[in-house]
C-alpha cells in the first residue's frame, strides 16, 4: 500500500466488523440445525474461514465452510462446482460487493439446491449495483465513485487492511 493510498479500515477495524458479521450471521441462522458458510475463492472464502472461527466459538450449531470457484471476469454457474443438501440454511460470503455481478451468479447457482434460507454477507458495500442483488449483512457501507477500486488486503492469512485504490 502506498503512502498516498487512503486506508478505509485497519487490521483492528477488521477484526471488530468480523466479530459483529459473526452475530448477525448467527442471529440470522440461529434455529439452523447446520450452517453452510460458503465464501467465494480469494478473499471472500479468506472472511468465510474468520467467520466459521467466530461462528464456532459463539456457537453450537454444526458448521460446514465450502469454497465457491468462479470466475470473476466471466461467472456461469454451470462453471462452479459445489454441492449442498437440499433445503440447507447457506450463508453466501465475499469481501467487497462492488456491482453484484459475482454474487448474483453465485446466489443463481446457491439457489439449484432449494436452500431453506440463503443469505449475504460482505465485509465493504460500495452500494454501486448493477444488478438485483444486495447484501444482507455488511461491515461497512461505502460510496465511491466507479473508477475507484476498493481491496481487502491480506497477508499470511490475516487482515491487513481495506484501502481505496
């Protein structure tokens, strides 16, 4: 990251803005007997696996995490392998919904197994879509304009930062 690169949220911020997604997901699922917490390749499944960490220690629920391989420049659900029981309680995970191309392809392939319940969760909202889809839990709302491109940064497996670029 370079000096001039505005930091929108620290390493601490993070970890604070995990452990409240971790409630509003458990909150939202509560009565779910198992959990599939799904977390798009790269950075998504990264906040996937801190939120199953979190989810575990508030939790006696079962919880299965499960990565979702797409193609970001050129998602078809008929490309993404995965496979849950029908009538699951999914909670859908990425870290920044910039126009909700990828989630939106994500939920159409989530929704070929009837989940019970489906939801979704982002760390950033740049609240720019494109598309009908919206995130159901959030970290934090963001305006930006649409040139600018806002990046979870992680290193050696832990949150560094999310700045503007």
């Amino acid at each position: 990251m370079s000096s001039n690169t505005p930091e929108i949220l620290g390493a601490e911020a993070i970890a604070h803005k995990v452990q409240r997604l971790a409630w509003e997901l458990y909150d939202r699922h509560s009565k779910a007997e198992q959990l599939y917490v799904v977390g798009i390749q790269g950075n998504g499944y990264w906040l996937a696996q801190q939120l199953v960490a979190k989810l575990n220690a508030i939790s006696d629920m079962k919880i299965e995490l499960m990565e979702l391989a797409l193609d970001k420049s050129d998602p078809k659900p008929a490309d993404m392998q995965i496979d849950l029981p029908s009538g699951a309680h999914v909670a859908l995970v990425d870290d920044v919904l910039n126009s909700g191309r990828t989630l939106l392809w994500a939920v159409i392939k989530l929704m070929e197994f009837h989940p019970q319940q489906l939801s979704t969760t982002v760390l950033v909202d740049r609240s720019h879509k494109r598309y009908p889809v919206k995130a159901d839990i959030k970290g934090l709302s963001l305006s930006t304009t649409l040139q600018e491109t806002v990046k979870l940064n992680v290193e050696n497996g832990a949150a560094v930062n999310v700045c503007l670029v």
